[in-house]
C-alpha cells in the first residue's frame, strides 16, 4: 500500500507478484531461478495480465539496481524483447528472453565490479 496525498491506495496482487519476481531475478542468476521465474511468468499470463505490464513491470523493478550504463544496456534489451514479442505468437518466450540476458548482464556487472574492488 502507498499513500499519496492522505489517500490510502492499495497495490494489486499481481504488481506485489511482479516486484517479488523481480527481487528474486536480482537476487539469483542461475538456470535453476530462470526456471522458477519462469513459472511465476506463466502464473502471471495465466491470470490474464498483459505482457506489456510484465515487461514494463520487471522493467521498472529491475533497473533499480543498476547504474546508468546498465540502466541503457537493459531498457534496449527488454524494447528489443517487447518489441519481437508484439510480432510473434508465444510471448512467454520473449519474456524469458529478457529475463535470461537481464540475468547475464546483471551477473557479468556483479562479477566485474567484484574484480575490481579486488585489484584496490
């Protein structure tokens, strides 16, 4: 729940859904956490929520814990998924997709910033 000028406004289900997949994502990248994630995806589509919610959803949670280079990286390669997913037939697919290469950058990130701190 947030609350905006003295209002009360409850977050739906699915959006509080979204944000734990999104946490899981930054906090494991591994086939065996795609896997998972991909089965809370199909939960998602199940439900009949949009694709282009997904997308914009994991997006906006995503990016929170990058920096500006990754920031860039990430929004082209989530705007190439949505993009390819609009024009083919099995969305799941193109969501999995982002997911998987948000997972390859954020770690390849991970694994450099750790090199680096160790070469101080």
């Amino acid at each position: 729940m947030t609350y905006q000028d003295n209002l009360l406004i409850s977050v739906p289900d699915w959006e509080l859904y979204l944000k734990e997949t999104a946490f899981q994502i930054v906090q494991e990248q591994s086939p065996a956490k795609l896997l998972a994630v991909r089965e809370r995806i199909y939960e998602l589509l199940s439900h009949c929520i949009p694709p282009d919610l997904i997308f914009k959803g994991l997006l906006k949670e995503l990016v929170k814990n990058c920096d500006n280079q990754l920031k860039a990286e990430i929004c082209a390669e989530a705007a190439r998924c949505q993009w390819r997913s609009a024009r083919g037939s099995k969305v799941i697919f193109h969501l999995e997709e982002f997911i998987a290469k948000f997972m390859a950058i954020y770690k390849r990130f991970i694994e450099l910033s750790i090199a680096d701190d160790f070469d101080d």
